[in-house]
C-alpha cells in the first residue's frame, strides 16, 4: 500500500470538493445566524425612583425599570423579556420591559428605550405608617433594585 505524499493526487470523487463547497458556506452561514440570534443578550439597566401626583392629589411612587436595546431582529419589537442580574451576574428577578414609542413598536435595527413600572408604593402606606416609616420604606426597596446592575434578554414579543 502506498502511503500518499504531497506529490499524490487524492481522489475526490467525480465532481471534487469544489462542488459542495459553496452548498457547505450556506449551511455554515446558516448555523452562524442560528447561533447567535439564540444567545442571551446582556446589557446595562437599572430601577429609577419616580414620584407622581395623581388627579386627585394622591401622591405615588414607582420603581421603573429601564433600559436601552437595538432591534437586530427583523420583525418590530413591542417588548423585551428579560432577568435582572446582579453584579456577580446571578440572576435576581425577570420582568418584561415595553418597547414602544407613541405607541410604536422598535423598527429593524433602531435603538431605543424599554422600561416597566416594577413596583409602585401609594399615600395610603404613608398614612398608616407615618412619614418616616413610609420613607424608610422607599428607601429600602430603592436600595434593593440597585443591586440590578444588568439585564439579559430572554425573548422578544414582535407586532
């Protein structure tokens, strides 16, 4: 038997490797996009305190969560869901988050905010408890959305 060298000639077939070749780099590039579009994206966020008065003089405070993303997606994006991580990337709570703008959802490749009222807290609380316990209260729920450092989408809701 003969051992094949850089001088021997290996037998492809009757049509050689340069046939399947381009049918190969479409299959590649196929399984590249699927791939990626399947991985978690990870990106900054975090909770905002927000006061509000209602029409009736009620006063409210939310914890809003918020985030910036780009649609890579082809399809409009209304809302992301998405896990809220720590600074060691554990996750610690999921939400969705709203997409749209004027009531329209994220076009293909643009870039906008997503954001989700996480908690609210109302006048009531402050009245049963008094104002330093209800401030203490705003405080502390504050303290415990800052440990969100980052969120990973999870999925996409499309129009």
């Amino acid at each position: 038997m003969k051992i094949p060298t850089a001088q021997t000639k290996i037998s492809t077939g009757r049509h050689g490797v340069s046939a399947y070749l381009p049918m190969l780099m479409v299959a590649l590039c196929f399984w590249l996009i699927a791939s990626f579009s399947a991985i978690a994206q990870t990106i900054p966020c975090q909770v905002r305190l927000e006061f509000q008065t209602t029409s009736s003089g009620q006063q409210l405070v939310h914890y809003r969560l918020y985030m910036q993303i780009t649609n890579t997606k082809p399809r409009p994006v209304t809302a992301v869901s998405v896990e809220w991580l720590d600074d060691a990337s554990q996750i610690i709570g999921n939400s969705d988050a709203d997409c749209r703008f004027d009531n329209q959802p994220l076009g293909l490749s643009q870039t906008g905010q997503c954001s989700r009222n996480v908690q609210s807290i109302n006048q009531r609380w402050m009245e049963k408890l008094g104002q330093m316990i209800w401030t203490e209260m705003v405080n502390s729920e504050l303290s415990g959305f800052r440990r969100i450092k980052s969120c990973k989408i999870i999925g996409y809701r499309f129009e």
